[in-house]
C-alpha cells in the first residue's frame, strides 16, 4: 500500500470519527483514548493545579488558538490615565524626582533618606493602589506602571521602595482576600505609611519550589497577650530576600499549615497559608539587610522562632487556611504585570534617550560616534526594543485596568522585558564606554547597570520562567481544548467523564486539523488572505503573525500531541515555544500601540524594527523546536507544513537600524513619544539635562562645525576667526558647543585613599 493511499485511509477515518458523534462513539473510540489519556497525564502538585487555575486568560488565547481576532484587540479601549493620575506624575512624582540624589543614597545614606521616606508617606505613595475610602489614591494599574515607569529613570532604589507594597503584598492581598476588620485595620495605615509592609514567600531551601515550603504553622490551642484558651497558630519560619524587611511593622508570611487535631475543619495539613503578623511580636527577628548588587534598596532576610498568632490573622480568616498559593498565584499575576516591566521599561527610556545624545554629542576622529555604523547598529537595536516593551508594558497594564487578571501574560512580559532591559542597558554601556564604568554623579547608566540581575531574578526568576512556566501554564491555560480535556480526565464521574472528553479531545482533533489547513494555505502566501483591520505598509504585520501564530498553533499542538508528559521535562522545547508565544504577544502589543497613537506615520521605522526583530525570532524559535524535536518524521513534516517554501524572515536591515540612530541623536516628536514618560530634570547640572542641552547645542552649530573642517580648521574656532573664516558670534557658538561636549564627557575622580578609608570605617 503505497503512502498516498495510507494518508487518504487516514484522513477519511479521523473525518467519520469526526462526523460519528454520540454513545456508540463514546463507547468504541473515545473510552479506551480516555483510559490511554489519564495513563500519560503527568502528576500535577497542589501547586501546580491552583497556579494553572488562578488569574485569566487573555489575548494569549488568541495566539494559542492560531487565528488572533485584531479587530478585537484594536477595539479595546487605548489605555489612558484620568486627570488626576496626570496631575499626580508631573506633580508630586516629579517633585519626588527632582529631590532625589541617586550617588547619595549609594554612597551616603545606603537608603532613601529620611526625609524622601517623609515624602512618599505624605503623598501617599505606597498606597497607590488602595481605594480612596480606605485613604489611599485608588490609582489604575497604568497609573501605578507609569509612577514606576518615572521614578526608574531616576532612582531603582525609590521605584524598588514604592513598587512593593503595591505590587504582591498585605495591601493587594487585604483588598482581595482580607476580612472586614483586617481591612479596617490595616489598609488606612498602610496608605499613610504608618504602617511598612512587606511579604515573606522565599525560603532558603525553597524557592521557586514552593510545594518544599520549610516555613511551617501548628495549629493548637495556646495564651496570646494575656488571654488563655485562644484557637492560634505556632509559627516558625525562615525567610530570605525580603524587600522592606528590616524595617517592615507588619510581615505577611507565607507558610504550610499543620492541623494535627483538625481544629479548624480542614484536614491535618490543609496546605499553603498566608497570613499578616506585626513585627514586634516575641520571637521575630527582622533588622538585618542583604546587598543586592550595590542597589540599596532595603531587603533582608526575616525569622520567626515559636511565634504564637491568633488564627484569625490568617489572610481571609480561618476560612482562607489552606488557600494561600491560590491566592499568590491570582495576585501575583497583576503584580508581576505592572512592576517589574514597568522599572525596566523606565530603565530603557533612560537609557536609549541618554545614549543617543551621547552618541552625537561625544566625538572620536572628529566625528560625532553615532555616524559610526557600530555604534549606529546598537542605537537602532536599542530603539526598536525600547518601543516594543513600552508598548507591551501599557497593553499589559490597560487589560489589568480593564479587570484582568492574566496569569500567562504576566510571567511573558516579566520575562521578556526584563531580559530586554539587559540588552538596552549592556548597548547603552558599550555607547558609554569608560563614561559608564566610572562611577560618580555624573555616570548615568552604572546604577542601573547594577539593577539588571534584580529585575531577572525576582518574582520568579527567568530561567524557570521561560522553561516551565511561560509555556507550560499557557498551553494549559490558554489552549482551547487541552484544560477541558485535563478537566474532564480528573472527573471521579464516568458518563460525565466520556461525555466531556469525548467532546473535548474530538474538537480538539477538529482544531488542530483546521490549524494544520490553516498554517500550510498561510505559509504558501505569507499571510495574503488574512483580512488586515488597517491599510497601508502596518496591514503587511497582521498577516504575517497571523501566519506564525497558526504555525506556532501546530507546533504547540503536535508537541503536546506527540511528547505529552514527557514535554513537562523537554524544558529546551518549552523555552523556545515560550519564545515563539512571547514573541507573537510583543508583536502584537507594538501594533496595538501604533493603532492607539493614531497610525503615525513617522513612528513606522520603530514598528518595522520591532516586528521585523519579532518575526525573526519566532521563525528562530520554530526552527529551533523542530530541529531538536524528537520524532525526526514528524518534524520533517511539520517544517514542510508550517514553512512550505523556507524561512521567510531575515533580521531586520541595517538600513532600518541606521536610520532608528539618527532618529535618537536629535530632538523631534518621534523621540519624545519613544522615551516619553522618564523623568527629565530641569537643573542644568543634572548629567541628563546636561547632555541634553549639550545636544541641542552640537546640533545648532554643526553647520560651523562642517566649515571649519573644510577649511582646515577643525576643533580651531579661534584661528578661525582670525583667518577670517568666521565671526566674532559664530566663534563664540563654537567655543560654547565645545564646552557644553567637554562638560557631558567628564567623568568624576576621587581621592586615592577614598576607597581605604571607607573599608577602614
């Protein structure tokens, strides 16, 4: 029988399987399928279920579904903030800015100092978060994203300071969870400062394992400030890298609950429990700091030895025992969206406007840097991945804004901005050069050059991130067959177990077969019949991630299909299908970004630039899945599937990149919306104000510049002058420009015993 032949047998048989539904099919076809399914199911921890069940699902079931609806995702409302978020950023958040010395609290306070502490208390800026009836600002989450955003171009350590208590932490979890009274408790004290929190989850032998929990709590009977007989919980536990710990008045604590006598109705060990335990109780231990990389943010590590609460300082009240990893799980979802890509996106916008004033302004063989295609090259890079993780910040927080809570997502952006933060700053610092690596007031790029390995490592740190969690939980999550299926396979109920999977696993095959039509007819013609919801050069994107996002579709589909639970373990597979996802969603984002702007045309270089970068890095993720998937004929078919006439996509031009440079080494509104939203100092001394007035400057008397070149003058105004090749004025110009260069090139010196002197104290 030749092959033809066997792939028409096949193809008619799955179609009347597909067309024979009901009991006869259920009985024959699908009950020995489910007993083979839940064979090869892989275990799944407590954890892993509740992480699988917490937040919502998004635009990533879009992507997942390979048939992304953009004329819904245009649809959403643009992002936007009210008024008085407005008024709020360009007032106390730059007054916060302006006051902020970042040298000084390195160097001198190791902390903000007392009076910036003063400050954020006053304007309520660790209560961004909690509504107005309870005392704080009830802001959105873009609102808290752009605070964030704005006071990390200007000092991680202030942004690391206020992003935390309103990130994962006792005022989100109160908000959500907390009862009436713990509301009424907490929340107004922790709007004003009165009270600092911070959140213990992270344990020396547990880390990402949260299931390994050492940190544990008794349930028993005991005395508690002089009352006897009080139902409470012996707590011990040991906590590490803790942000705001040592100087925290109330520790939520995160720890595995015991209840040998049952007291609370939940089983002998009901699970993961959060709760909320001031810090000045006997037996807490708080005060000491670790050193993250030099950024003097206050972190430290936090211990309980037999500490005795109430049980009804359980988050939630003893009816929550049980559900904390739930719980940080649904929370940690909205925090880890608007945090974390929100400093590195700060950091980007610092660094890509920074540079590219640099980049013209500091000159070597007579010419301005930039001019250099070297240097050209990674200004380009550097713009292109600035606006694609902007774009992605405001769409991630606008859907929050919006009442979601998107789980995938939220891990996506976390990871990819923050590695995307990496590689803006590392180009920043080799534009820089030795200006970068001398530290001192002037150096604006080492502070947070130093923050790089935070950002990476916290809120679940980026290797993990991209190889288990992006795509394992987004395949779970966002599919729209495999959770019903899983579902339906964990149903103690036989006829309603059949009834369900035969249902789910059977359109699931319909999907996938559709998706396979789908991704051949598309890569055939890049994408042509998608129905673009813009004209012009943008309707070219659509297509283009219409067609990765049906290819990405059957991979994600065949992979599941052929490696089931043994994909659980392929974590090199998994991290590049959660490149090839996270790749479509940041795509995506710029798109949506561009539509929400207005379509404007001088910004579609940055497009070009991110999606052609975009688009390259899918393919790169595809091919590499298929080049190391284990069965090698299905592989060999499913690259003849997804790229029937080869690799479509190159790395984005030169030329492209060239002319993103230059478009950062001068002033226009281009710029401006690029790196809009930093903070830009208005005292002329301020290494950033200096540079960009220096800009300004250089730019104003290039024309001299070029005449004094031509005429043998070069770096000479003053010979100029007397040679008559120029004016009196126009020398003048020229000497300022050469003082305003000299003065954004000078780094700071110190005295030799400084370094002595400070390891002697």
């Amino acid at each position: 029988m030749n092959t033809t032949l066997m792939i028409t047998i096949g193809s008619l048989a799955v179609i009347a399987l597909l067309l024979w539904p009901g009991p006869a099919r259920r009985r024959i076809v699908t009950t020995p399928i489910l007993a083979a399914f839940r064979r090869a199911l892989p275990p799944l921890s407590q954890t892993e279920r509740e992480a699988l069940e917490a937040g919502t699902v998004w635009w990533d079931r879009d992507l997942f579904g390979g048939k992304p609806d953009w004329r819904r995702l245009l649809a959403l409302p643009a992002p936007h903030l009210t008024p008085e978020e407005e008024a709020f950023l360009e007032g106390p958040v730059n007054e916060l800015c302006r006051r902020l010395d970042d040298w000084a609290i390195e160097q001198r306070h190791h902390d903000l100092p007392p009076e910036i502490w003063r400050f954020l208390k006053q304007h309520r800026f660790l209560g961004l978060i909690i509504p107005r009836d309870w005392g704080g600002l009830g802001f959105s989450a873009l609102a808290h994203s752009e605070v964030v955003s704005r006071i990390a171009s200007r000092s991680v350590t202030a942004a690391v300071t206020v992003m935390v208590p309103n990130s994962l932490g006792p005022a989100e979890l109160l908000l959500h969870y907390g009862t009436a009274e713990q509301k009424k408790r907490y929340l107004p004290r922790l709007a004003k400062g009165e009270e600092i929190p911070c959140f213990a989850l992270t344990s020396p032998d547990a880390g990402s394992d949260a299931g390994a929990m050492p940190d544990t709590g008794v349930v028993e009977i005991g005395s508690f400030q002089g009352r006897n007989g009080v139902l409470g919980i012996r707590l011990n536990w040991n906590k590490r890298y803790i942000t705001l710990a040592p100087v925290a008045t109330v520790l939520g604590l995160a720890f595995r609950l015991l209840d040998p006598e049952n007291r609370l109705g939940k089983g002998k060990e009901p699970g993961i429990t959060l709760a909320l335990i001031p810090t000045s109780l006997p037996g807490i231990t708080i005060g000491s700091r670790h050193d993250p990389m030099g950024v003097p943010f206050l972190n430290g590590p936090t211990q309980g030895r037999n500490v005795f609460i109430p049980a009804e300082w359980i988050i939630g009240g003893p009816e929550r025992a049980g559900h904390g990893w739930r719980m940080l799980m649904e929370r940690l979802a909205e925090g880890r969206s608007i945090s974390l890509p929100a400093l590195s996106v700060g950091a980007d916008k610092l660094a890509v406007r920074a540079a590219g004033a640099y980049a013209l302004v500091r000159r070597q063989f007579n010419t301005p840097i930039g001019a250099f295609e070297g240097v050209a090259d990674l200004l380009g890079r550097m713009a292109g991945e600035t606006y694609r993780a902007d774009a992605a910040r405001r769409m991630t927080a606008g859907a929050v804004t919006q009442g979601e809570r998107p789980s995938v997502v939220s891990a996506l952006v976390k990871y990819q901005l923050t590695e995307g933060m990496r590689r803006v700053v590392n180009d920043a610092m080799d534009i820089f050069g030795g200006a970068a690596i001398c530290k001192g007031p002037r150096n604006l790029m080492a502070p947070v050059y130093q923050s790089i390995p935070i950002g990476i490592t916290v809120e679940g740190a980026n290797i993990l991130t991209r190889s288990m969690i992006v795509f394992g939980q987004g395949a779970m999550r966002s599919h729209p067959w495999l959770l019903k299926e899983l579902r339906a396979a964990g149903n103690p109920d036989q006829p309603a177990a059949l009834r369900d999977f035969d249902h789910a696993f059977f359109g699931h095959i319909a999907f996938s077969l559709g998706n396979g039509v789908r991704a051949f007819l598309l890569g055939l013609t890049n994408g042509w019949p998608v129905r673009a919801p813009v004209p012009g050069m943008p309707a070219r994107h659509f297509r283009r991630l219409s067609r990765m996002s049906a290819a990405f579709a059957l991979t994600a589909d065949v992979a599941l299909g052929i490696l089931q639970g043994r994909l659980k373990r392929k974590e090199s597979l998994s991290g590049r299908l959660a490149d090839v996802l996270s790749h479509l969603y940041l795509a995506s984002a710029v798109l949506k970004r561009h539509a929400d702007d207005g379509l404007p045309e001088a910004d579609l270089p940055l497009v070009e630039m991110a999606i052609d970068d975009s688009l390259f890095r899918i393919q790169e993720g595809l091919v590499g899945v298929l080049d190391n998937f284990p069965n090698r004929p299905v592989a060999w078919l499913l690259r003849r599937v997804v790229f029937p006439l080869g690799l479509p996509f190159e790395r984005p031009k030169d030329s492209l990149g060239h002319q993103l440079a230059r478009l950062t080494m001068a002033p226009s509104a281009t710029r401006d919306r690029l790196t809009g939203g930093i903070f830009l100092p208005d005292d002329p001394n301020e290494p950033l104000a200096r540079l960009e007035a220096a800009l300004v400057q250089c730019l104003s008397t290039a024309p001299l510049e070029d005449k004094l070149r031509r005429a043998g003058f070069n770096n000479n105004p003053e010979a100029a002058r007397a040679a008559g090749i120029i004016t009196p004025l126009e020398a003048a110009r020229l000497k300022a420009t050469q003082t305003a260069r000299s003065g954004c090139i000078q780094v700071n010196d110190f005295p030799a015993t400084l370094h002595i002197e400070e390891k002697a104290a």
